[in-house]
C-alpha cells in the first residue's frame, strides 16, 4: 500500500441506451407482431495506481524528490497517514489514471404469429404460435496499456519483464468478440379431449408441442424439443407431465478471452506433505501453507454450448366434494429431473495444485503449476523428505472447458388452503417443500484419481479434495428447503407471517483433524409484517420483522 498517495478514489462512469420499435396487427385470422430493437451499455472505470516504471525510476534519484518507500505510518493516526512521507512531486510521478472501457450491444430483429384457431380437433380448436429473430451480439474490453502488454514493465537492475506495468495489479489483454444468430420457434396447443365429449376417465386432455432452432456464427446450429401433457381424469385430478431440452451458449468473454490473471488461491499441499514427513504437523489438515497466486484464466473458442434434458410429472388435486363453504384446497405433488452436459467451468487452483502434490510424491510435476526455483529455505524444508525440492508457487494455469455431466432431481410438494370474503376476513395458507433427491457430478479422471490415491493413501488421507459424485446436503445444497405462509385481510388490514426451513448442510472443503467435515445446522427463520391501506390518499403503510427468533445466519 502507497499510504502516502492517499486513499484510491474509483469512479465508474456507466451509460445505456435502448432503442425499440415495432408494429402489430392482424393478417388472415393470425395476430402478428414484429418489432426492431437495439441497445448498447458501457462502462469506464478510472483509478488511481502506481505505474512501476515510473515508481523505480523515481526510487532511483538522488534527489529531494526520490520516493521513499520506506517512510512508515504515524503513532497518532496508526490506520493511515504518514509522518515522513515522500514529497508531492514523487508522488504526483509515480500515480496515474489507470482506465477500463467495457461496451456491449446487441441487435434484433423479430416477427412473431399466433393464432387460437388454426383448425379444428374434436377437443377444440388448435393454437399456433410461431416466430423467428435475427440478433448480433458484441462484446469489447478495452484494458489500459500499461496492463495489456502495450506498456510492459522492465526491471532496470535485473532485466526481468512483467506485462503489467501497474503495482499489484495482474496483466488483462483487452478482449472482443462478436457472434451473429438467427433462430425459429413454433408451439402447438393441442386440445385431444374436452368435458363435453365425455369419455371416461378423460374429463380433459391437452398436450403442448414446440421446438426451437438456433444458429450460432461461432459454433453451428442447436435444435431443441418440447412437449407437455395435462390430463384431467376427472374434474379436479390432473396429472400433468413435459419433456424438453435446452441449451446455454457461452458468453464472448469465455469464448474470445486471450490469457488474463485473476488473483486465486489454495492449500500448498506439496509443501505441507514436506511438513508432514518432518513431523511439523500430523496431517493435511493441520496445512497452514497457502499458495496465493495469479490464476491464468484463457478463453477457448472451441467451447460448446451447455445442453440439458429436463423431465417433470405429478398430480395436481382440488377436491371438489368439500362444502365450498369450507374453502378452496388444492394439492400438488411433482418429480423433477435435470440432467445437464458440458458444463462450462474452469479445472480451479485447488484440483491443480491437488494434482501436483499426487504428481510429486510420485517423482512428476504438473505443468499448469509453475513454480520459483527452490532458495536455502526451500532445500532445507524438503531435507530428508524424499521429495524433491520446490519454490513456491507464482502461477497456475487454466481454461475454460466443457465439463463432465450433472443430474438433479426432487421433489416438489405444496398445499393451498384459501378461504374468501368471510365475515372474520380472508384467509390464504400455504406450504411448499422441496425435497432434493440427487445432486450428483461424474468428477472426471483427474477428480476420480485424487480421490482414489487419497483411499491408497497415496497422498494424506486429509486432503481436501473438490465435491464428490453425490452432492446432496453439501455446499450449499440441503436436501429440504419448506416454507409456510400464512396471511389474514380484512378491509384495509393485512398481516402475513411466514416461516423457511432449511435442512442442515457439510461444508466439505472445511474437514476437522479426525476428517469430519465441518456441518452447519438446520435453520428456521420466521418473519411477520403487519400492514395499513389508507385508500383515500393511495398510501400503504406496512412495519415487518425478520427472523422473529434472531436465528441468525
């Protein structure tokens, strides 16, 4: 930290623009629309840093205006401030404006049709709703050139080059991509069955068909189903059901992105096995060797868009043989299932350097992982160990990829009892729960022989590893969440108060000496607000508590 430079002042200068027309009517018992939009958003960042040419440049003089580095803080104001520091004219030489310009815009053209009676089927009529676009996408990050490589950093006593030439700051290439899309959609509302034909068992039945079609400039063409059914067995049973498929193309960033730094993270366990086998500590759990480094993320233009199948089915009841005036009851019960494929996501810092510790007890490397060359320090931890010695650790290597596939599937319930227009006020209750019945992700080979050589003990028996296949109560995945709601009206009155459960979760990443990881409870938080209408000015008036219980988080 520059203390004497002052405080870091950012300012952000953001600005949009929108621009949307378009026209509607109808055409041969279809209602059209079609509409031309175009929006652009930017934003300049600006702050004060230090330029590192300028900084040893100005280190170096021998004059009044040399920099000090070496001036302290001050024993009156110990959080800031400075007693001796450099004269304005050092400082005024070594800070400048670093700047930041990112700008997206997006172009779209559409037309869309629907109708509600394209023909006739003996349950009703056919809908039809069809579409299709045309849109660019651009995306630009224009970094500032003393951290893009135009403006790159020499040091004059060694001859090192670093790209970024600002202190503390990693190297950013400037980045921009564009991709070019046209798609097409169309749905069918299909009426099978209607009360009126009465067939038994049938009371009603409706099935929606749709697809759409996508072409990306930068990957080629995505086509996707879907189809859903609703069928009432009798007035108040239904059991309803839908398929379909989906995709999420990557942004431009994950796909035109040159190499960039971010700053990452993780346990050395390389140099805490070292530790280990001099008897410093007993087990990885105890490793207290962090590797703070530059994560060098890349983009990778051959990235495929995320796919998915999803898959649903339940009953929804409203019994009809209770008195109405009882109230309205409805009772809903569904499965779920969501399986995903190429995921896009980054290896990480902590499975590279996982990697490299299984690598090295076994006489390897990793080459994601560099490494400084090993000092007196560094020969004298790994003395007797039988590794071979390292330095720590300046950077790791990464890029974003496809992944292997995920599933998730639950179970969703709910019960609604509404009660209207009484002389007491209406009344509406509700309960919700989800029920998590698999969260499982294939690690993949480099995930799987971590875990497997941790089983051999291979590598310590404590190491922490990146989630396992099944993932259910972990890292923020409970296996129940359920809510109730409860709210009363009356006139201009209304009280509400509500309740969500959450079911305990381990934090897997977080294991105690014995290997148990570290388990964070099951939690109910309530809360409540009470709430005034004042009709004749338009006003409502509403006071609320949350976490009635002080739960806490």
């Amino acid at each position: 930290r520059f203390a004497d430079a002052g405080f870091q002042e950012v300012k952000v200068n953001n600005y949009q623009a929108r621009v949307l027309g378009g026209l509607r009517g109808e055409w041969r018992g279809f209602d059209w629309e079609t509409a031309l939009l175009y929006s652009e958003a930017e934003a300049e960042d600006i702050s004060p840093n230090i330029n590192m040419t300028k900084l040893q440049q100005q280190m170096a003089l021998s004059t009044p205006d040399a920099y000090n580095p070496f001036s302290g803080g001050w024993v009156d104001t110990p959080s800031w401030g400075d007693c001796t520091p450099s004269s304005q004219a050092a400082i005024d030489a070594i800070v400048f404006d670093l700047k930041r310009v990112s700008r997206t815009t997006l172009s779209l053209a559409d037309i869309k049709l629907s109708r509600g009676d394209l023909f006739n089927l003996p349950g009703g009529p056919v809908g039809i709703a069809v579409g299709a676009e045309i849109r660019r996408e651009t995306q630009r990050d224009d970094r500032d050139d003393n951290l893009n490589g135009t403006i790159t950093f020499t040091d004059m006593v060694s001859g090192e080059t670093n790209l970024s030439n600002v202190a503390a700051v990693s190297p950013n290439p400037s980045t921009k991509g564009s991709r070019d899309v046209a798609g097409a959609f169309v749905e069918f509302a299909l009426p099978l069955v209607s009360p009126e034909m009465n067939i038994p068992l049938v009371y009603s039945l409706d099935m929606q068909l749709a697809g759409r079609y996508e072409h990306y400039s930068d990957f080629g063409d995505v086509a996707k189903p879907k189809v859903a059914i609703a069928w009432d067995i009798i007035d108040g049973l239904r059991v309803r059901a839908s398929y379909s498929e989906g995709f999420r193309a990557p942004n431009l960033e994950q796909v035109n992105a040159t190499q960039y730094a971010r700053l990452a993270s993780g346990p050395d366990f390389t140099r805490c096995e070292a530790d280990i086998r001099n008897g410093t500590i007993a087990n990885m759990s105890e490793c207290a060797r962090t590797a703070s480094v530059s994560l060098l993320v890349a983009g990778n233009p051959e990235l495929q868009p995320e796919e998915s199948t999803n898959q649903s089915y339940g009953l929804v009841f409203q019994p009809r043989f209770i008195p109405a005036e009882w109230g309205d009851f409805t009772f809903t019960v569904d499965r779920w299932k969501i399986e995903q494929t190429d995921i896009v996501g980054l290896l990480g810092a902590q499975s590279a350097l996982a990697l490299e510790y299984l690598n090295r007890v076994q006489g390897g490397t990793n080459p994601l992982v560099v490494r400084a060359a090993p000092n007196a320090d560094d020969e004298l931890l790994f003395a007797g160990t039988g590794l071979a010695p390292v330095g720590q650790v300046t950077s790791i290597s990464d890029q974003f990829i496809n992944l292997l596939p995920q599933t998730v599937e639950g179970l969703d319930l709910s019960f609604n009892w509404r009660k209207r227009r009484t002389a007491l006020g209406s009344f509406n209750f509700s309960v919700n729960a989800s029920k998590l019945l698999e969260f499982s992700r294939a690690p993949g080979e480099i995930i799987d022989g971590l875990y497997e050589a941790r089983e051999q003990g291979i590598i310590d028996p404590l190491t922490p590893l990146p989630d396992s296949s099944q993932l259910i109560a972990q890292n923020g995945r409970p296996e129940w969440k359920v809510s109730v709601t409860f709210t009363w009206n009356k006139g201009p009155w209304r009280v509400g108060l509500s309740t969500q459960y959450v079911s305990e979760i381990e934090q897997i990443s977080l294991l105690s000496s014995t290997g148990e990881p570290w388990v964070v409870g099951s939690q109910m938080v309530a809360n409540a607000y009470g709430q005034y209408d004042f009709e004749a000015i338009d006003t409502t008036l509403r006071l609320g508590v949350r976490d009635l219980t002080d739960e806490g988080p």
